[in-house]
C-alpha cells in the first residue's frame, strides 16, 4: 500500500492554493507516505477518471454545484493531465471575478485500482457578502464608489478582497484631491453571512496653490505654467483641473519644461528635482521645479545627404534645421519626420534616420548630421482588408489607389486611407490604418484595418421649421417623420433611401436608389421616385386655401472621371431625365380687398399652374471631403443645369443653373476644432416667355439657407407674401466641435448671410401697385448664431439664428429644428 502526494503552490492574486494530488490506499487503519519514483510517475499518467466528486467547505449560497462542474475540464474515463488540473483551478478563481469565491481550491485523487482514480474537488469557500455600509463619505456618494466595483455582484469577501476595495476608494478619493482621507474597514461574519463596515474620514481637500520656479532667469513663470498640466487652482478650476495634484502629471511636467527649454535654444537645460511642500494649517501644496537652463547655443553646421536622390541642397532647404537657428529638439523631431515621409515617398518605408549633435561647448554651437540609411525600395506583395464584417473587399479595394506588385510609397497609403476614410462606413476617428509586415528587405504584406459602423437606420423623427438642405421646403411648424436608409446596402456601397415626412403645410413621401459603381465600374446610376403635398396656408397669407401636389420620378446616370485625369480628377458627371405633374386644389383667389390684391392674386395665378413638367438635369461635382458625416478637410463643389420642358400643351418651361460649394479646414487638432465655410449662387429664367413655376423660384431664409429668418424673407414679396426671386446667393461660415468623443453630438457657432432678388413678370403688375413690391433688389441681409448638432438617438439639427439687421416689425431670432445633415 502506497500513497503519493503532489504538493504545488501557486500564487494567483494574492491568493495561495495547493493542488494536491494524493493517490493512497487505506488498510487497517494505517496510512504509510512513500515517495513516488520515476515508475510510479508513469503509472500515474495512465490514470483514468472514474468519477469526480466535489466537497464544499463553507458553502455559499450564490454558486450552485453545476457552476463549479462547468469549470471542470474533466469528464469521466479521461486519462489524468497535471495540465488540466492547473486549468480546473484557475477557472474556478475566475468565478465572480474579480474577487472569486474561494479562499481555497484542492484537488485530490484517490486510486480505485492500477487504472482509475476518483477525482476530489475540494473548496474552501469565502464568506457571503450580505452588505457593504459606507460611513463619513460625503464628498463622494455611495454611487460614485459603487460604481467601482457594483458591490450588488460581489457575493462573497475575505480580508484580502477588502483591503483591495479600500486601496480603490482611497485612489478615488485621491482622484478628486482629497490626498488626507482616512479609512478604516472590517469584516463582521455571523453564520457564514459578513457585514464590510468601511468608515471614510475625508478631511480636507488638497489642491495645488502655488507653482513656482527657481533658476528660469529667461523664461518667466507665466509662460512655463502655460505649457504644464498641474496648474494652480483658481475660481473657474474645474473646467480644466486646474489644482489637482498628481505625481504622475509632475513626472510628464518635467519632461514638458525639459524639452520646451530644448526646443528653445537651450540645449543643456535639465530639471533638476521638483520639491512638493503640503502647508501643515492650511493642507494645500506648493509646488516646486528646479531648473537649470544653461546657455543658448546655435546651430553652426547641417548635412543631411540625400543618397543621390534628393539632393542635400533641397533637402536643407525644406526641413526645419537651419544654419543660425538656436538648436531645437522640436525641429530636430520635426526633421526626422519629415525625411522619413520623404524617403517613403520614393518607397523607402523602412528608411533609418540617425541624428548626430555634436555639441561645441566653447563656442556655444551643434553641429547636427542627419544620417539616413535608406535601405532597399519595398513593393507590396499582398494587400490584405481586415475588419470589414459588412463590407464587401472589392467595394474598398476599389478606393484604393495601390496595387499588389506596386512599389510602396506613403504618399500612396496617405492618399488611399483619405479615400476610404471619403465613403463614410468606418469609425471617424482612426476608421482605417494601415500596418506595414515586412517580409525582407525589398517586399511587405500591406494590412488595412478598418472599424465599421453601422451605414443603416430606421429612424423617426421630429422638428420644427424646414429642411436644412432643401430650399424649396415651406415647413414652418411641426412635423414628425420616419426615414430607413442605408449608404452601404449589402455591403455593396449601394445607397437606398425611403422617406416619410409630415407637417401641418406638407408631407411627403420619397425612394431613392443609387449605384455609384454599377456592374463593379465607375457608372453612376440613380432611381427616384417622389410624392410632395403642400398647403401654402402658412407662406401666402392673403390666401385662404392654396394646396399643391407634385409627383416625380426620375432616371439618372453618370460616370466619374479618372483619378489621373489632367482637369477635376474624380469628378462626377451625372445625367438625370424625369417627369414632374403638378396639380393644385383651385383658381387662387386673394382674400383681402386691400389695394394691390388683384394684383398678388395675378401674380399667384400665373406662378401655379397646373402642368407636367419633362425635366433635363445634368450635374458636374467633385468631392475631397475626408468624410462624408464628419468632414475635418477637403471641399466639395457642384454645377447643376436645369431644363423643365412643359409636357403636351403646357405652359410651364424654364432654365435652371445652380452652383454650391463648401470647404473645411481644420484649426485646432483634426476634430478638435473645424472651419467650414459653404456657398451657393442660383439663377433661374422662362423658356420663350413661358412660366416658371412658384416652387422652382428661390425663397432664401430658414435653415436651408440663411439661419435667422423665415423661409422667403430674404427676397421679394407682395404685401407680405413671397414670390421668389429669379437669383440667389446665400453663405455659411461655422466653426465646428465636437461635444461627444463619439461625434455623435457636435456644437456649432455659426455667420448666415444671403440674398434673393428680381422676381419675374413684374411687368405685368399695374404700375400704381409696383410700389407694394419689397426687397426686389438685391439687399444683403445676415444673421449669427449657435448650434447642436445630435446623430443619436435621432439625427436633429438645432440652430438659433440672431438678425444683424433687424427691420421694423421683425423678430429678433428665429429657432430652427431639422433633421441633420452638413453642407
């Protein structure tokens, strides 16, 4: 008879257990212990489980047998593994991570015969955690410090458990400058239920007073605490932390101060030490950094050869570094960056660049040497696309301007990542990257890695006022409306749009279908198909009931130029022919009796007529926006031409052009803070004298074009009604920043300015009546204001416009509600 322990301790977490395997035989009551030789080892190996039982000590309520049997990598008639059982005891400490179940886990074997064995799950389990009671925290709620761990879900503690749970709240309270807190805590078990008391002394809160330097003789103190992050606390301090103490924020402000006097001709400066003094009355810190700035040297010398590609002369000429510059650490970076974009630009992607400074200490000089060692040109073996789960490869590749057996330039890769980034189907922010496998010295596996988000919605919506991107909108009041879309359908780029809106003066219900690469090639194709009702009991005033129907559909095609072409390189030229019927309720007739009503009346008669309407639309446009939502660089422009025919005998016909363009830039990071500047000019005409219809007349004013005022405002009307303008031209000037990280919710602050003038077939009006007409001519008018910009949980524009040339009898502001979209 023989028993054979295997005793391994193991450390996880603080947390000490044994894994003990014990095969043993019980006979007359005496248990002999025999150390195992390398046989018996072998035969230990060949064990099979015969069943596994499992013993609990102090068993806990909240886990069940099944849970602890699910963490068993065992099933009966397997062959004994010491790595399963390693396996056993780590899943069963990951139960209710991270504090576990157990003090203890033990697993012990007991030998049936020379083949099986009987597999013991031992557990020596922790306490019931029955509740968690907080005292003396006043500053920080009980939430705030739930939130840490969700004390709801911790079901079982020992001393270990609780003592990470005070280091956690003291660190918070340290997080919010209360550097003297004080806690206590115990564990009170009765009947396997414990009780963690944790009793909090806040004391006072500690915050930075003061920063001071010692040894800045030409640097003043105002400037470096400009650059740093501990700052001094002052009234407005929680905007930007100012006051809060944090070691590690020192570490990072001597690297700041450090590398600011380095990049400022001060080659040899160093901060010392830094000295943090807490007052002992008043608890507040003071804090110290010692500098030693040492003298201002000049660049003497500066080489940077260019491997008989680019020449050192132009290369000096481009990069930072200068001959009588004072010596930079900036620059220096800066250098390095720009000749590695270089050299990458001529495909070499792996280029090494070694600065070397030597230094003249007598004369106060460097001498800087920019050794590049190029290395081989890399070509591209494979191009790999890694994260896409919806989008198909080909409808990305074909962004892409590099090719597998192509030479490997940044330029490229630059260029290809804003081109994928334009389509609007990944993450804003690092939506696309690319990484760079070397294989050997002259080839490289390319890989994209892309973050999608979602390109389709159902949404409902609900605002006020018109649409901010169609000028034809009369929607004043409420509305609601509901819109399904997807820009990237099937993962094929298609783009399918179905729109319902409603509001008191129109609704309309819309279907679009495009394909801006029909069969897999650069052919743009379009289906639209629309229904419009719009009642003008809002816009005209002098009528009481004025109700318009217009159906619509159109078929479009088009083609986009080549990337290499010489003029617009990837333009898109589209064709577009539909049919438009127009229909109306009744003959207008003008209520008021007022002098100049029969003229409005015969006015309004002419402009809405019934009709179809064969319409010839061509548009030429170009996009280089970085992104089709959230645009930080680039611009957009388009020319759109306009002939509506009148259909059969109709007296309807008229030329239409359009151009609108936008551009952004930004000033501050890439997203942190952008300015986006766009601007539209329109121009419409009869065709041999015929009509042009009321709706295809520019009403400038509302969201659609300048903020601020009511739709028609801007431009000519008759006692108090707009009839449009036959030209327009309106601009918008934002500056753009995000609220959310996300970019779900922007703010905007925002320049309106426009003007519609010269309505048509003011001939017509008696010349007693012309003097009624206002604002025929052209008169600038503008506003400013502020705006919210919502993506979630629906797409909603806010936009309050201020006049900055209010008229007698006008409102100061208007509020608009849109649903969202950039210009």
């Amino acid at each position: 008879m023989s028993l054979h322990i295997l005793n391994k301790k193991l450390n996880v977490k603080n947390i000490t257990f044994s894994i003990i395997f014990s095969l043993f035989f019980i006979a007359g009551g005496v248990l002999k212990v025999h150390a195992s030789d390398k046989k018996e080892s072998e035969k230990t190996d060949k064990l099979k489980v015969n069943k596994i039982i499992i013993v609990r000590k102090c068993k806990n309520s909240y886990l069940s047998d099944q849970s602890i049997r699910n963490c068993i990598p065992y099933k009966t008639g397997e062959d004994f593994n010491p790595n399963k059982t390693s396996r056993l005891i780590r899943n069963l400490y990951d139960i209710g991570k991270p504090f576990s179940y157990f003090n203890q886990v033990q697993v012990m074997g007991k030998v049936l015969d020379k083949n099986l064995t009987d597999l013991y799950v031992i557990t020596h389990e922790k306490s019931e955690l029955d509740d968690v009671i907080i005292t003396g925290n006043k500053k920080i709620k009980k939430k705030e410090i739930d939130d840490l761990f969700k004390f709801s879900d911790i079901h079982a503690i020992n001393e270990i458990d609780l003592k990470k749970i005070v280091q956690k709240i003291r660190k918070l309270y340290r997080d919010n400058d209360f550097h003297l807190v004080e806690i206590s805590s115990e564990l009170k078990t009765e009947n396997n239920k414990t009780i963690a008391y944790i009793c909090i002394n806040e004391n006072k809160k500690s915050l930075v007073k003061r920063v001071f330097f010692k040894g800045n003789n030409n640097i003043n103190d105002k400037r470096l605490r400009e650059i740093i992050f501990t700052r001094e606390d002052w009234i407005l301090g929680f905007l930007n932390k100012a006051g809060t103490y944090r070691q590690e924020n020192l570490d990072q402000d001597k690297h700041i101060l450090e590398n600011y006097y380095k990049s400022n001709g001060y080659f040899m400066a160093k901060i010392v030490d830094t000295e943090v003094k807490m007052d002992p009355v008043s608890k507040q810190y003071a804090i110290t950094f010692f500098i030693q700035e040492g003298d201002l040297y000049t660049i003497k010398e500066v080489k940077a050869e260019g491997n008989d590609i680019v020449p050192q002369e132009l290369i000096l000429k481009v990069i930072p570094v200068k001959c009588g510059n004072l010596y930079s650490a900036k620059d220096i970076r800066d250098s390095i960056e720009f000749l590695r974009t270089l050299w990458g630009q001529y495909g070499y992607v792996f280029a090494d660049i070694e600065p070397v400074i030597v230094p003249d200490e007598k004369n106060k000089t460097v001498s800087v040497t920019f050794n590049s060692e190029v290395g081989d040109k890399v070509y591209i073996n494979r191009i790999n696309i890694l994260g896409n789960k919806k989008t198909k490869d080909h409808v990305i590749r074909r962004k892409l301007i590099l090719e597998e057996g192509d030479l490997l330039t940044t330029t490229a890769m630059d260029i290809s990542k804003d081109r994928i980034e334009s389509l609007s189907y990944f993450n804003p922010q690092n939506g696309a990257n690319w990484k760079i496998n070397r294989i050997d010295d002259k080839t490289a596996d390319l890989d994209l890695i892309v973050n999608e988000i979602k390109t389709g919605r159902i949404i409902a919506n609900m605002g006020i006022g018109g649409s901010p991107k169609n000028l034809q909108s009369i929607t004043r009041s409420f509305k609601i409306g509901a819109s399904a879309y997807d820009t990237n359908l099937f993962g094929e780029g298609l783009r399918l749009r179905l729109d319902g809106e409603w509001s008191k003066e129109e609704w309309t219900i819309a279907f679009n279908l495009t394909d801006p690469w029909f069969l897999n090639r650069p052919i743009y194709t379009e289906l639209e198909f629309f229904v419009t009702k719009s009642d003008y009991v809002n816009e005209l005033k002098n009528v009481n009931d004025l109700k318009e129907r217009i159906i619509g559909a159109f078929v479009g095609s088009g083609f986009t130029t080549s990337r290499y072409s010489w003029l617009f390189k990837e333009a898109s030229v589209m064709f577009k022919l539909g049919i438009e019927d127009l229909e109306h309720n009744r003959n207008i007739t003008v209520t008021d009796n007022a002098p100049g009503s029969n003229a409005l009346q015969a006015i309004l008669r002419r402009r809405f007529q019934d009709g179809t309407i064969i319409s010839l639309i061509n548009k030429v446009a170009q996009d280089t926006r970085n992104h089709g939502l959230h645009p930080s660089h680039g611009y957009q422009w388009s020319v759109t031409p306009k002939m509506g025919l009148a259909g059969g005998n109709g007296c309807l016909s008229y030329m239409k052009i359009e151009a609108d363009a936008s551009c952004y830039m930004p000033l501050i990071g890439e997203n942190t803070l952008v300015f986006g500047l766009h601007g539209f000019f329109g121009m419409v005409g009869s065709i041999d004298d015929k009509i042009i219809p009321y709706r295809e007349l520019f009403h400038i004013g509302g969201p659609a074009s300048v903020r601020g005022f009511l739709w028609g405002q801007i431009g000519p009307s008759f006692l108090g009604d707009s009839i449009g303008a036959k030209k327009a031209f309106f601009i918008n000037a934002e500056l753009i920043f995000p609220i959310t990280k996300s970019f779900s919710v922007k703010g905007a602050v925002f320049y309106d300015g426009g003007a519609g003038w010269d309505s048509p077939d003011l001939d017509r009006i008696p010349i007693n009546d012309r003097g009624l007409i206002v604002n025929n001519h052209f008169e600038y008018r503008h506003a400013i204001g502020f705006g919210i910009r919502m993506l979630s949980p629906t797409p909603m524009k806010i936009d309050w416009g201020f006049k900055l040339d209010k008229k007698k009898g006008e409102k100061v502001s208007e509020l608009h509600l849109s649903m969202y979209k950039d210009f």
